[in-house]
C-alpha cells in the first residue's frame, strides 16, 4: 500500500472525518469548557450541527484575560496529533514517527531562474489598474472606511509602502505549500526577487503554469522532485537560463500526505532561514488530513531548525473575537437598517437579516462560518489557527484574516458564487484574486520584518492586520444575510 496520512479506525475499521472532528473538537474543549466539550461528544449531526461547537472554541477562550485560548490550542493540536494516524505497509503510526524514518526516496531538487527585473516599491493589482505610493495609500483608508479592512491592516501595508526594502526577502526561503494556489504569495515574492521552494502535486499543468510564471519573474522557483529511473540532466542547472526544466524524468512536486518525510528531509537541506507559509486546500476530508501532516511537519522542522518562520492565510467565514469598534460599527449599521429591511426580517418570522452583534459587548464575537464550507473546512483551519496561536508565543507568526475571493474554489460552488455576487449589498466586499493575494503577500512581509510578541489575550492577535471584507462590521449576521445575496447574485448573473 502507498503510505499515507489518514484517521483513525473505530472498532469496525471505519476512518471517518466526522467522529474525527468531533472528538478534536471536545478534547480541545474539555479543559476550558467541559459542557461545551460534553456537548460537541454528543452532537449525532456533526455535519450540519458543527457551526455551534466551533463557535464554542472561540467563545470558551475568551473568560478571563483570554489566556484560556492558548490552552485550547494546546489541547486541540494534541488531539490531532495523537489521533492521526500514518499508515504503512508495516503498521500504523503517528505523524512524530512517521517523520523521524529516513525516507525510501529522498527528493532531488529543481530551479526556474526568472529573467526578470525585482520591483523596488509594492505595488497593487485593482480593478484593471497597478496602484503604488499615494494611491495605494488612497486606496487602503477607502478600504478602512468601507469597513472592508481593520485600521491595523491599513497601517502595516502603509509601512511597507514607507520601507520597500523589506520585500527583499533574499535573506530567507519562503516555503510554498499549496504552491498552485490563487491567494498565496508565491507570484508577489518572484515578483520581488525572491526564492520560493514550492511544494504541491505533481500536477503537470500546475509545474508548467508555475514555472512559467517564475520564469518571467525577477525570483527563483525550487521544487521538489521524487526518484528519477535513468540518466538525466542535473535538475539544478536545466534552468537557470530561466528555461522550464524539461530535461527532468517526471512532473516535479510531492504528496504531503505520503511524502511528509522526504519533504521534511528536503527542506531541512537548505541553509537559509525559512519560511512555513501554509497555503494548501483540498476537498471533503482530505483537508484536515493535510492539514495535520503539515502541522506535524512544521513542528518537525521548527525543532531541528527554530528560528524557522510560519505564515498562514485565514479565512473569512470563520468565528472571531473582534475588537469594540467593530462591534460599533455594525451596531449602528443595524440600526439604519432600511424599512425594506425590516419588513423582510418580519416577513421571515426572525430568520432572516438578524443583528451580527445583538448585545454590545467587547470584545465581539463574530460568526461567519457557511454551512456549505462544511466541517472539514472548519477544522482544517482551526488546525492552522491553533499552530499559529501556540508558536506565537516562541517565534515569528504571519496570520492574517484573507478578504472573501473570487478564487475557483468558491466561485465552483454555485450558491457560495451567487452569494458572493450580492454581497455588495450588504456592505460586504468580495475581492479578486491578484488584488488579494498582493495585499496579504504584503501583510505577511510586515509580520515577518516586524514581529511582534504574543499578547494575552490571543484573540488580539488574530484581529490584528484583518481585511475580512466587511463581514466584521457589516449590519447583519451574515448567515441571515446569505441566502438573499445568494437570490440577488442568481438574478443578476
């Protein structure tokens, strides 16, 4: 069998996400809240009853000064890491051990070397437009004032705006994990010159669309090749006119979930400091399976190397805690709600557009998740949240809250594409990929030159630097809300 990363079996060898989840879900809770834990160990629906359980995770960290997060975190990751399992023709083991054996294979190593010129100044890809210096500035508080992006967020790109010489990030590698996806900064860090080590299948049209963009950039491209079978060219030196690599037997690129590893073994090969951006997405299941062998890995790697940088990209539709003025703003936003809004809320018996923040309290809890997403979707990224809140507190984090996006995997689902088409109506904005990804390419350059400690309170470090889109601040929860931006983008497409 091929080894890979998988859940754990029940008596009757069954490997199911769902019990997995909830189990994760109550033994994260246990400590903190064990009703709230109680309650997640008896939910017969986890599929459709999920939303509640994980809101509970945000609402149980925030007693006290809001240090019971961190045990959350602790006791969530733990889980994870005991539960799941690494499944060999020997055995079956967890992801610690997995790692620590010396790969079958290990992985040679392939370069694009760009041709381009690195930019000296950030610039930003909006609306048909490249805007840089004062516009790019008109445009971040136009944002801030939509309530589109936090004022933090604002202030960090203006910083970087101010220092351009931080987008040089020769002095590290970042690596790509998820190297082919829309909102990961891989394309803006060639752009600015620098090496990416990007890991993902080995996709031929994703190798050949990545290389060809590292190719014109001003960066260098190294990704990962498995085993080759005969005499070939050195993999290294094929393109470092900027050529694609065609000498190479095989599609570069590996499994994260059977090669965890030689990956592991791969990247601990390089001398400079690296970079641990997150940026992987998969459907159903194999979500949170990926994204506890990358947990697992980051762990392995930041061990043998500590110094060693994570970076992850947040979602929207998630639950947050969020600061007074967000809570402020969609209160008041609430109340000069039209009549037409009234009267549907009415007409609906109290199901559609309800308050996002009935009480005013800070800080607010602001519950974004789309039961479409679904609970693997869910706990995949509370995985990434949990790292990102426990290696704050001994080394360098980027976390930032990503704008909603126009990326294939949201607008492939028909209604989340609807809903998104009429967002704007209620004062939600969906961003473009290319405007999206430069803008938290930007953000995690800030986190990176300018690390700050973690503070007490972990939500605070999860708000700072947040471009949600204006759900954060928008009038209505944004579940009450969905369906009829859905009905207003299905009439207008």
């Amino acid at each position: 069998m091929t080894p890979s990363t998988d859940f754990p079996a029940d008596e009757s060898g069954r490997r199911s996400s769902n019990s997995f989840g909830r189990s994760v879900v109550a033994d994260a809770l246990r400590s903190a809240d064990p009703a709230a834990a109680a309650a997640a160990e008896r939910e017969s629906d986890w599929r459709r009853g999920y939303l509640r359980h994980f809101r509970a995770l945000v609402e149980a960290g925030l007693s006290g000064d809001g240090a019971e997060a961190y045990e959350i975190a602790e006791a969530g990751l733990a889980s994870v890491q005991a539960r799941m399992r690494f499944r060999r023709d020997d055995g079956e083991f967890t992801l610690a051990q997995a790692l620590m054996a010396a790969p079958d294979r290990p992985l040679e190593t392939v370069s694009v070397v760009g041709t381009g010129v690195a930019a000296k100044e950030l610039t930003l890809p909006f609306r048909g437009s490249i805007l840089s210096g004062d516009a790019l500035k008109r445009q971040l508080d136009a944002w801030v004032a939509a309530g589109s992006i936090e004022q933090s967020a604002a202030t960090a790109v203006h910083e970087v705006i101010a220092n351009p010489d931080w987008l040089d990030l020769s002095d590290q590698r970042l690596v790509a994990f998820g190297a082919g996806s829309e909102m990961g900064p891989l394309a803006s860090v060639l752009h600015w010159g620098g090496t990416v080590l990007a890991v993902d299948l080995p996709r031929p049209d994703m190798w050949e669309r990545t290389a060809a963009l590292a190719s014109k950039s001003a960066g260098r491209l190294l990704a990962p090749l498995g085993a080759t079978t005969g005499p070939v060219a050195d993999p290294v030196d094929a393109a470092d006119a900027g050529a694609i690599p065609q000498p190479v037997a095989g599609v570069p690129g590996a499994d994260l979930l059977s090669d965890l590893g030689a990956v592991a073994q791969w990247l601990l090969s390089f001398d400079e400091r690296l970079i641990l951006g997150n940026y992987v997405y998969a459907p159903g299941g194999t979500y949170p399976r990926l994204a506890a062998a990358l947990d697992a890995l980051s762990v392995h790697v930041r061990q043998q190397r500590p110094e060693t940088a994570l970076a992850f990209l947040a979602t929207p539709t998630d639950v947050y805690a969020v600061p007074a003025e967000a809570v402020a703003q969609g209160r008041e936003r609430y109340a000069a709600r039209s009549a037409r809004a009234r009267a549907g809320a009415a007409l609906s018996g109290g199901r559609l557009l309800r308050p996002n923040y009935p009480c005013d309290v800070a800080p607010g809890v602001n519950d974004s998740l789309v039961p479409q997403q679904g609970p693997n979707y869910a706990l995949a990224k509370r995985i990434h949240r949990w790292r990102a809140t426990v290696a704050r507190r001994d080394g360098t984090v980027s976390f930032s809250v990503a704008p909603p996006t126009r990326t294939r995997s949201v607008i492939s689902n028909r209604l989340l594409a609807a809903a998104y088409a009429g967002a704007h109506l209620f004062d939600v904005e969906i961003f473009e990929p290319a405007t999206a990804s430069r803008l938290m390419a930007a953000l995690m350059v800030h986190q990176i030159r300018r690390p700050r400690p973690a503070d007490t309170a972990a939500w605070k470090d999860e708000a700072a630097g947040a471009a949600h889109g204006g759900l954060w601040r928008a009038a209505y929860h944004p579940r009450t809300a969905l369906p009829l931006a859905a009905v207003r983008g299905l009439l207008r497409r």
